[in-house]
C-alpha cells in the first residue's frame, strides 16, 4: 500500500496533520493556486515548512525566491524571517502577482514582501546593478530550464553562509537520463554539474515522496 503515490500522499497527509500548523491564510493560498497560471504547483504543507525552518536555521532575515505564483511558499518565508524582515520574490505573471499580493495581505505579511514583476533572470539582473544587499536564503522555483542562469544570479546577490534551495531536481527520476528531451530536466542536470564544480558551494540532494508525487531539492550553502 505504501509503496504507492496514494500511500504517499497519507504518509503526508499524517505529517501535516501531526506537525504542520496550516492556518486559514496558508490554507486560502494553496486553495487560490487554480488562480494561476499553474495549479497546484506550490510546494507542499510539510515542504513550505521546511523552507521556513531552513530559512530559520540560517538565521535569515533577507530572502530571494525565484517563483511567487499564488504566494503560498511567500507567505512560509516571509513569516521565518520575522516583522523586520524582508523578502524579494519574483514572478513573470502578473496575474499571478496579483494573486499573491492578495493572499499575502491576509496572511499579514504583505508590509515585507516585494513582488517583482517580469522574467525573473531580468528582475534579478536589475538587483545586481542596483548593488542590493545580499540575501541570507534564496528559494529558486521557477522555469527549469533557467536553473543554471538563476544560481548564477543567486550567487551575484549572495554572501558566504546563504543558503540556497532549489526545487524539483527529480523529475520523477528523469533526473538521470542524459538523453531525455525535456529542458526541465536538462536544466536540472546543468545546474547540479554548475555546483558540483564551484568551489564556493558545499551541497546534496535528497529525492522526496509525498503528496507532490516523486520529487526532491537542492540544499546549498556557500561557504565562500
């Protein structure tokens, strides 16, 4: 039974009912994802709070996140780094903005949350000249295939000590195939091979099973 999605999905289900506080705000946000341009892609309840406790661990208080959608990750970090925080997130929709703009003032924490509007590799090229003040945790959740220009991007808006997440490098275990057709997973593999040979970074990755199917993340900290 367990080795299944749906033994997967009750495995979560008992995690998020036993460990995850998922109020009215998270709850509407993940709800309103059918908003966006893509539903239910946000990450999991367990998984959003892992970010959070990450981010925590960091002790960030400046957050970047390719990737906003209907906001529900936002809301996750936005309240790890506390009222004096503050997190930068970017979204190419701006359908999808707004979404977020609204979930994120009923969650009470859209005073620390910037959403820029735009490809995210232009919105992060416009922090870097603007010589913004590096971020203590980056969530990168965007288009695949951008992985390896959003790490380089990430890594000009860093500090030794971020520390980096980025989604979906399973793909379902297409991860592996150097063959495959899809640029999701080309772009996995570019940019894992991108942080295998930078000096600066220390990582690993762990694939996940849950309510999101056969998955997982990258865990990176730059030590310098």
């Amino acid at each position: 039974m367990y080795e299944s999605e749906a033994g997967w999905r009750e495995v979560d289900a008992y995690f998020v009912d036993t460990l995850v506080d998922e109020d009215d705000a998270l709850a509407g946000a993940r709800e309103s994802g059918h908003r966006t341009t893509m539903a239910r892609a946000e990450v999991a309840p367990n998984q959003g709070k892992l970010l959070a406790l990450l981010a925590q661990a960091a002790g960030a208080t400046r957050v970047l996140e390719f990737g906003t959608l209907a906001g529900y990750s936002t809301i996750w970090l936005a309240r790890a780094v506390g009222e004096r925080g503050h997190v930068t997130t970017l979204e190419l929709e701006a359908g999808n903005a707004a979404v977020a703009r609204e979930n994120l003032d009923r969650a009470g924490v859209g005073d620390r949350v910037d959403i820029l509007v735009g490809p995210a590799a232009e919105s992060a090229r416009r922090l870097i000249e603007a010589a913004t003040e590096p971020y203590d945790f980056v969530f990168i959740d965007a288009d695949k295939p951008s992985n390896p220009e959003y790490l380089r991007a990430s890594l000009a808006l860093s500090r030794p000590g971020t520390v980096i997440v980025i989604d979906n490098v399973v793909r379902g275990g297409a991860v592996t195939d150097p063959d495959s057709a899809d640029p999701r997973v080309h772009g996995v593999r570019a940019v894992l091979r991108d942080i295998a040979e930078d000096p600066r970074l220390d990582a690993t990755a762990l694939q996940t099973v849950g309510s999101k199917g056969w998955d997982g993340f990258t865990l990176i900290r730059r030590a310098r």
